[in-house]
C-alpha cells in the first residue's frame, strides 16, 4: 500500500501531508542547514534538559552543602549518576518527557516526576521530595533559558557574527585602494575608497558584537514572590541569599537578587535589542552592496548550474541580499517585540512571557541565516575596478570641494584673490558636468601659489580620497 493510501483527504480534494515529516516553518524546513546548531540550546528539547541540568544541580548543591537538616554530601557515584540524566539526555528522554507532561498539564512538573523516576537506582528514592525543593517553575525556567540563550549566543551567534565581519574585512582589504565615487544624497560626491566603505560597516558591526560580548545573562532562584518565604519556613537557620547568589553564579549566570515571580528579562531585552541593532546595520550592508551591484561596482560570480531567472538567461540576480534582508526584518521583528513584551508583567506574575519566550529561537534563527546568506553573498562578488573608474572620469566636477577649500586656505595664507571660494565654484559646477580640460584651466587662472597650483592640477577624482586607504585599521579594533 502506498504512502498516498494512506493520507487523509482535505476539503479540497487534495491529500493530507500530516505526519510526512514536513515542517511548518522554514527554519525547520528550507533553511534548516543554515539553522540547525540553534536547535541543541534553544529549541524545546534544548529547554527541557536544560530544565533537568537546573534541577539536578540544585538537587546537588542542597546536598553537597548540607542545606537542610538530614542532608548530607552525595557519593561520587551519585553525583555522577545524577549528571547523567543531563549528558544522555537524548530525543527519548524528551520523548518521555511529553508522556509525563500529557498527564501533568505542566512541563515543569514533569520534569520533576522525570528526574523522581531516576532516584531509586541511585540510592536517592528517600530524597525525593527534594528535586524542586523550595522552587516556583519559574526559578527552574529563568536560569534554563538564560542558560540555552547564552549557550546559543556564545557557540552559535557570535562566532557566525565575527566570521561575517572577518568576511566583510576580507573584501574591504581587497578593495582597501581602490578608488570610488562616493553619492551623498544619491549625488556625486567627494571620493571614497571601496575598502574603506566596507570597513565602515564591519566597525559598526564590530561595536555591536562587543555589546553582545559584554551581555549579562541574569538568572533568580527565590521562589513564588521573590522572597524566599519558603525557603526561610522550611529552613530558618540558611543564609538564603548567600545559597541563591552562589548556585546561580554557579552555573554560569549573573544574579539578580531583586525579583517578582519572575526574572524581569532586562537583560533579554538589552542583548535583544543588541542583536537587533546588530542586525539593522547588517540590513544597511545589504542594501548598498545591492545598489552597488545594481550601478555595476560588484559583479556576481555565477555560480554553475544555477539559474538566475525562469525566463531571462542573462540574469545574475542579487538573491543573497534580498533574502539576508527579509529575514534581517523578520527576526528584528521578533526581537523588537521580545525586548518590549518581556520587560512587562502584571504585578508578581503573568503569563506573556512564557508565550513569547518561546519564539526566541525563530529570532535568532533568522538573523543567523541573514548572516549566512550574506556570507555567502559576499564571496561571490567581484570588484568591477573598470566600471568604478569610469565612473570617477565622468565626474570630475567632484574636486570643487578641493578647489575651494585650498583657495580659503590659501586667502588665510595672505594670497590676493581669492574671494567667494565656494561661490566661484558653485557658478562653476552646481548642476553640471564639468571635464578636466575645464577644471584644470580655472585653477590656472586663480592665481594661487605654486605648490597650491601644483597640487591641485595633479589632483584626479581617482586621487582625491584623502585617508580613506588608511582609515580601514579602526575597523577591527
């Protein structure tokens, strides 16, 4: 019997493709291969060992500090055995996992059922009422997520980040003197050099990943209200604060010793609004290396065997931009709402966060893939020295801006002559195109002194762009 055989048929005739293993999004689908080292620290697998490693090691910590009356240190094997849940945490586990959830309602709390069931080969069965001892599920879940997002930001983000840089620095290298008309306001404006425009961005982009370098990842273990009520009923004689602010920092994380119910997500929301900013000035990259395709400063190597357009042959379309800048939109999208619904909860405790919390990694999902498919972008261009140049030699009217500024200097200087610099210049120039024949015979007879004549009739547009080579060795600092 078919597969076919086998499906459900929709209203409209067609058959079912439920169960065939297809995705819903294209994260999990399409792009999966751009996208899938996320799913081992924030996918909802990821979440949920990351719930067991918490509780595990607060189990742990309790006993190894001897924390409550009749608690003493575990043996080494237990430790080990109790670690172990956390490292062979595979998809049956997660499986698991779901079974105890459909009977509970509450994935927090089958966590701790699934950890219980573990207990008795250990020699532990006597201790199990003290896996998720004097926790609310929030304690458990804001130190799981604070844990998979740094996880995701250190293995995955900022090293796809750094090599996008040190891709963007690569090219800016290649192109560090290479002479290019700038356009300010889409005009012809003061020249620049390929190399340096590149580096601009990879300096912006650089400062961003420094914010995110220097992100705190915050994490609370104080129960229902943020106050320890009962943790100081059970066991008035610890020093609670000291015991919370040592588990959490020893896991890693920054402690926040003022909270609600809930971890209040400042943190998510400065590293959100990081990546965000990070990815905006990554938008910005896309759309004027597609402008400078467009004008014919890149051009795109073709890739073999690739068809650029379903009906013109010649095409080599700018795919890699367009598609880094949809998904740029969609994943600021994503972040922008996180850092401003997260930072928001009623009184002591509601439940937005724990929605939206959940989306975190479809945010970072597509600003992973726009940084790949940039990166892949980028290695495909091709400097079109020729097509640049020719474009300097159409506008030489560009070397107004150095023809004036070297008459006020030259005024400064005591030189007659050398009124209304940028008037002259302007009647010259403003709104047409003016040859070297031309420029070079107004400098001729202004009356400047020789070197000031000198320089400025050996100045081209191919020349005139001052220390634009040098200005790269800020970008990587």
């Amino acid at each position: 019997m078919s597969h076919r055989d086998n499906c459900t048929t929709l209203p409209n005739g067609r058959h079912s493709l439920t169960g065939a293993g297809l995705a819903l999004g294209a994260l999990d689908g399409r792009y999966k291969s751009a996208t899938e080292t996320l799913v081992d620290y924030l996918s909802e697998a990821a979440l949920n060992r990351d719930r067991v490693h918490v509780e595990v090691e607060w189990f742990t910590y309790l006993c190894d500090h001897s924390v409550l009356p009749g608690l003493s240190p575990l043996t080494d094997a237990q430790r080990d055995g109790l670690r172990a849940i956390v490292t062979e945490f595979t998809e049956e586990s997660a499986l698991e996992l779901a079974e105890i959830e459909a009977v509970t309602v509450h994935d927090v709390k089958a966590v701790e059922y699934f950890i219980g069931r573990r207990l008795d080969a250990l020699g532990l069965a006597h201790l199990t009422p003290l896996v998720h001892f004097g926790c609310t599920s929030e304690d458990i879940n804001n130190l799981s997520y604070a844990l998979g997002i740094k996880d995701a930001v250190t293995n995955v983000w900022l090293p796809a980040a750094r090599g996008l840089v040190d891709q963007i620095m690569k090219l800016a290298e290649e192109a560090r003197e290479v002479p290019m008309l700038s356009r300010t306001h889409g005009q012809p404006a003061t020249p620049s050099t390929l190399g340096k425009e590149l580096a601009v961005f990879a300096y912006r982009l650089n400062r961003q990943i420094k914010q995110v370098e220097n992100a705190e990842f915050l994490g609370k273990i104080n129960g229902a209200t943020g106050t320890y009520s009962a943790h100081t009923v059970a066991a008035p004689g610890a020093d609670w604060q000291r015991i919370s602010e040592d588990f959490v920092t020893g896991l890693g994380l920054d402690w926040n010793p003022l909270t609600t119910q809930i971890e209040n997500h400042d943190w998510q929301a400065e590293l959100y609004s990081s990546i965000a900013h990070f990815n905006q000035v990554l938008h910005n990259l896309c759309t004027d290396v597609w402008s400078y395709i467009s004008i014919g400063f890149f051009r795109q190597i073709p890739v073999a065997g690739a068809t650029g357009s379903s009906t013109m042959p010649h095409k080599v379309n700018p795919i890699r931009f367009e598609n880094a800048e949809a998904n740029l939109e969609i994943s600021n999208g994503l972040l922008n709402t996180l850092a401003s619904t997260l930072v928001q909860s009623r009184w002591q405790r509601d439940l937005t966060d724990s929605s939206s919390q959940r989306n975190i990694g479809v945010a970072f999902g597509h600003s992973v893939l726009a940084i790949s498919n940039v990166v892949k972008g980028l290695e495909r261009l091709d400097i079109a020295t020729d097509v640049i140049a020719a474009d300097l030699d159409e506008n030489w009217e560009v070397l107004a801006e150095a023809i004036q500024m070297v008459m006020r200097a030259e005024a400064i200087a005591g030189v007659e002559g050398m009124e209304n610099p940028y008037e002259r210049l302007k009647d010259l120039t403003r709104g047409q195109r003016v040859d070297a024949t031309r420029l070079k015979e107004f400098v001729a007879e202004l009356g400047l002194s020789d070197d000031a004549e000198k320089r400025l009739s050996e100045l081209t547009p191919h020349t005139y762009t001052g220390l634009a080579a040098q200005l790269l060795e800020h970008a990587n600092r």
